[in-house]
C-alpha cells in the first residue's frame, strides 16, 4: 500500500502475507470480513495513517482485498466516497468492484467516488479540466488502429514518395507510445540519425490530434501529469481532496502513472 497522510494504496506481488510492523485494528463482525483469512483482515483493517504494502500470489484474493479495504474505509473511518482514489487495470474489475461494494454498503452512493483504470481515471479528470490543456469536453479517445492511420495519413500527405522513408507506420506508434510512456514530447527527443523521422513524424502527429481534438491512451496519462505539474493549485487541490490512493497490482505501475501518483501525495508522506 501506498500512504498520503492518511492516505493508503494497496499493491500485490508474491505471497500471502502483508508487510511487518503493522498493529491491525481491532477486527469486528463487519460483513465484508466474514469471507476473509487473517492476513487478509489485518490488510483490510490496517491503520490509516501509515502506508501499508500487501503481498500476495495470483488467486490469492487481491482485489476482493482492496473492494473490502474499500468498503472498511466508508463504514468504520468516517471516509467519504469522493475521498478516494483507487486504481485496478481493467475496466470489468471496477465495474466489479463498485457493484460489491454497493452491495455490502447499499445505502452509500458511490458516484463521486474515483474508481477505474489509470486511463478511465485521466479520462475523468480531462474531461473535467478540458479547457486547461487546450481541448474541448467532447475530445475522442482514439485507438491503436485509430493511430495507425492517422499515421498514414501524416506519411502519405507529407511524403509522396514512399521510398523517402522506411520507417513502418507501426513502428512509428510503437516509437511514439514509447515516447509518451517516457514522459517525453517530440521536442524532448535527443535526435540522431536513427530517430530523427520517427522524431519529425512524432511532431506532425502531436499536431494533428490536438487541431482534431483526440487523444491516444498514452496522451491521456501524459497530460494529466503534465497538467498537475504547471498548475500548482490544482495538485494541491487533489492531494488534499484524495485522504486515500488505493492501487491494485501496483508492481505493474508504470514510471509515467507513478509520476502522476506523486503529484497527489503530500510532501511530507511516504511509500
């Protein structure tokens, strides 16, 4: 688990076991324990004011353990649902995850609770602060074949004659995706003779999906980190806002989506 003041995210890796030097709160007879072994009631009841990591293997209840952190949270520690920010990898496991915890707590609405993927979680955030990052609220999300062919376009409007480059269309997204996985725009780029089309490419694709209001996945995450970066006060707003960071199989976080994550804990919290 992942501490902001009193604020926690859950990640999982090899064993059923939670980290050492945790004093559990007194466990009671909650429902939402009743289906779990020891280990995973100390995870769930955990303090919440220090950082908690939680080990365990595959199958071994992972996510039924942050739904249930979850609902703990709500019904014991005075919680609010827009208080929280918890991050899962697929789309099924929020939806999952939000329809069990309304039924262990149905009398909490959950709406403004920040529930989803990395990417669905973006989403929400540009789409509230649009304006800022120069987009309008209806922007499109594209796909990787979405991407493909704007590409083509860019290489077929730009340069008639295919044997000007060989660089594959697809090698191209895959260079650009790394790049924005990196952190890094085309201007970022250190150029040399191997990336300098891919570089030139990159720009003229930068371009075009923000004159054509689409963002890629990658753009979703790069933006949002960029955006808490330049504007201080709105990092300040959402670290505050955010008491609890709660991260499902957080060993597979990448270095871009923990960046965005350290832009919402407080300076003086820790891992």
């Amino acid at each position: 688990m992942y501490r902001k003041k009193k604020t926690t995210v859950i990640s999982t890796t090899t064993t059923t076991t939670v980290t050492t030097d945790i004093k559990t709160n007194e466990i009671n007879d909650d429902k939402f324990l009743h289906d779990l072994n020891s280990e995973q009631k100390r995870a769930v009841t955990c303090p919440t004011n220090q950082s908690t990591l939680v080990l365990s293997g595959a199958g071994s209840g992972k996510t039924r353990v942050l739904t249930s952190r979850i609902a703990y949270l709500l019904n014991n520690c005075d919680v609010k649902p827009y208080q929280i920010f918890a991050v899962t990898f697929t789309n099924k496991a929020a939806l999952e995850m939000r329809h069990r915890i309304s039924s262990i707590l149905p009398g909490i609405q959950l709406n403004d609770m920040w529930l989803g993927t990395f990417h669905g979680l973006a989403n929400r955030f540009l789409r509230i602060h649009c304006k800022m990052v120069g987009l309008k609220s209806d922007f499109i999300i594209i796909d990787p074949d979405d991407q493909l062919s704007i590409v083509k376009r860019i290489l077929k409007e730009e340069f008639k004659e295919t044997n000007f480059y060989t660089d594959k269309p697809k090698a191209i997204i895959n260079f650009i995706n790394k790049c924005k996985d990196e952190g890094k725009r085309s201007t970022d780029i250190m150029i040399n003779h191997e990336n300098r089309f891919k570089q030139l490419i990159y720009s003229k694709y930068e371009t075009y999906i923000q004159q054509e209001n689409k963002l890629d996945f990658a753009e979703l995450i790069l933006l949002t980190k960029e955006l808490l970066e330049k504007e201080i006060d709105l990092q300040v707003h959402y670290s505050k806002k955010f008491r609890f960071i709660l991260i499902d199989e957080f060993q597979d976080t990448s270095t871009l989506q923990m960046d965005w994550l350290k832009l919402m804990i407080d300076r003086d919290n820790h891992f």
